[in-house]
C-alpha cells in the first residue's frame, strides 16, 4: 500500500491533461468508483490498527491532493477550449452592404452605345484636352468661326496656332479614327464634352455626348435616315417617328437636326414637347468633303454621314427629368429613382 501510494502521488506532480476529456479520465481513473485510490481506501478497511494513523492520513493527503490536481487541470483545460472557440457565431448572415448603382447618364449612354454596336458600330474614345485642329480645323470651321472664340470653348493654352482646349465634341474623336483607321468606318465616341456656358435648366458646362461617324462607298442620306430612325426605335419604342429639319454644321453637308415623336403624349402636343409633338433629339448630316479631305479620304470615291447627341438630353426625355442639373449635383434622393433602371 505504501508504494502505491507513493507511486500515485508521484504521478500526480506529473499528471498532465490537454483537454477536457483526458482531464475526466484521469479523474475516473483515479477517483472514480473503480479508481485506483478509491480502491486503496478500500484496503485501508483491512490493514492492521496499528498502521491505521498512518496510512490514513497518507491516503487524506492523496485524496485531496489527486481532487486539487484534477480541479487544476479541468479548469485549465477549460481556459484552452474556450480561448480556441470563436468568438462570433460564424453561421450569422454577414452585415447588408449598401449598392450603389449605376449614374442615370451613364444607363443612357450604355444604351445608346449598344443599340449602335448592335447595328455593328465600333466604340472609339479619345483626349478629353484636344487641340484646335482635331475639334475645329479638320472638321472645316473657317478661321473666325464663332465657336473657336473664348465664350463657347475653354482654352488650356492659347498664343500658338494650335492651342490646346477642352473639347467642345466627340467630333475630335471621329477626326482621329478618320487618321488612323482603315475604311471602312463605323463608330460611335461616346464621352464628355465642356463648353462655355451658362449652367440652366436647359445648358451645362460639362456634358456628355455620342457621335457617330459612318464611311464607306456610296454611303448616302438614305442610309443616314434609316440609321437614325431604327436608333430612335429602339430608344423610344417602336411607334416613335422622327423628322428632319435642314440645319447647319460645318462638318457636314447637307445637315439636318432631328426630331422625334413626343413619346409622352404621342404627337398631340404637351408641355415636355411644348405643345409642337416633337422633341428635337441630335444633329446630323453628310460629312463634307473637306472633312474628309483633311484626313486623307478621296471624297470621289467614299461618302459617309455623321451624327452626334447629348447623352443628358436623351436621359431627360426618356425619363421627363425637366432640370439637366440633377444629373450633375448626385442628390441621393434622385440617384436613388434609377437604382432599378439598368436595362441595357
Ligand atoms: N458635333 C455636333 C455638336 O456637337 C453634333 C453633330 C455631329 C452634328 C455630327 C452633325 C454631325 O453639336
């Protein structure tokens, strides 16, 4: 009894227990019903009365000793499971993170842009600070042309002969695709545009436009009519109408504007179209040899027609926005209306 008492005792300075479950089977092993010093104090009841004193203070001393060791151990193993668990409930659903969505003129312009890459356009972008020459000289605007002075364009460096500005249209980009493409060319430039203006309902400095520009054998005003009526089509619905007023541009001859059937009362007349039944939508025309000319094009042999509208314009009539400055202020109250528009 005595060695296996002291064998116990020196186990237990030695004892060790990782979990929670190795600390319960030391315990039974040792403290349990069938445990090794539940069974000494079994044998205790036998042994001579002399040796009683003894013993039994012996196996007191183990028994606490074995339950201090044992608590020692549950309470550490105890700490470690704890500090291993996660803290959160990972089966929790996650925090809503707010959407944004896509800018209204940016809707319109992927619309406009697709119809068009439908029809098989390429999409060509270019230098938002250009030079005289690529938005005015190429596209034939005679020298004292009233668009070139300060009040419509913002220059960024003047004194020479080709000053840099921002450009005032997309034309500039349709006058690089002439330089560097092969013919024929399809395309459309979409971007933004900045003139001098004053800001209004109507007018904004900074504004966004897509162009067209269609070169190729025996191109003619025909083709131009249909190009823009099927857009109109597919922009406003199938029912809408368009109609052609001649107009001026220098880039083009002849030039037409265009306009379309007001889609809100049909053509009766309301105050979106102020009562006429048209909304006027673009300008367009045939480019003018001297466009081509200017870019290296045999205007005896190709003809094409060119086209250009305010991406902010057609987003006010499909959607009747009556004030172009909502597009530009990001009031979230107004963003917010076409967070579901996003049909493209
Ligand atoms: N560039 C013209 C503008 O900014 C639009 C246009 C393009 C007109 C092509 C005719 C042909 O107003």
């Amino acid at each position: 009894m005595k060695e296996s008492i002291e064998r116990i005792f020196a186990e237990l300075a030695s004892l060790k227990a990782a979990t929670q479950k190795d600390v319960e089977e030391a315990r039974v092993r040792l403290l349990g019903k069938k445990g090794e010093i539940t069974a000494l104090m079994e044998q205790f009841r036998c042994i001579a009365p002399e040796l009683k004193r003894e013993y039994g203070q012996k196996l007191n001393e183990l028994k606490k000793a074995a339950t201090a060791k044992i608590e020692e151990l549950k309470e550490a193993a105890e700490a470690a499971a704890e500090a291993s668990e996660p803290k959160e409930d990972l089966s929790m659903p996650g925090d809503a993170f707010p959407l944004g969505s896509r800018h209204p003129v940016s809707i319109v312009r992927a619309q406009i842009v697709d119809i068009f890459r439908k029809f098989g356009y390429d999409v060509a972008e270019g230098p938002e600070i250009e030079d005289d020459y690529h938005v005015f000289e190429a596209l034939n605007f005679p020298p004292n042309h009233p668009a070139r002075e300060m009040q419509d364009t913002f220059f960024v460096s003047t004194g020479h002969l080709n000053p840099l500005l921002l450009r005032t249209h997309t034309s500039s980009v349709q006058v690089r695709t002439m330089e560097s493409q092969s013919l024929p060319i399809r395309v459309v430039c979409p971007g933004r545009v900045f003139r001098n203006e004053a800001i209004s309902a109507r007018a904004h400095c900074i504004f966004h436009q897509v162009e067209g520009l269609y070169i190729d054998k025996d191109v003619t005003f025909a083709d131009l009519k249909q190009a823009i009526l099927l857009f109109a089509r597919e922009m406003f619905g199938a029912d809408t109408q368009i109609r052609m007023r001649p107009s001026y541009f220098p880039f083009t001859e002849p030039s037409a504007e265009v306009d379309v059937s007001c889609n809100i009362c049909k053509g009766k007349g309301c105050n979106i179209c102020k009562g006429t039944g048209w909304l006027e939508i673009m300008g367009c025309g045939m480019v003018d040899p001297n466009v081509l000319k200017a870019s290296g094009i045999d205007p005896e042999k190709y003809s094409g027609f060119a086209f250009g509208m305010g991406v902010e314009r057609i987003a006010m009539l499909k959607w009747q926005v009556n004030d172009l400055r909502h597009y530009f202020e990001n009031d979230m109250r107004f963003l917010q209306e076409f967070a579901t528009a996003t049909e493209v």
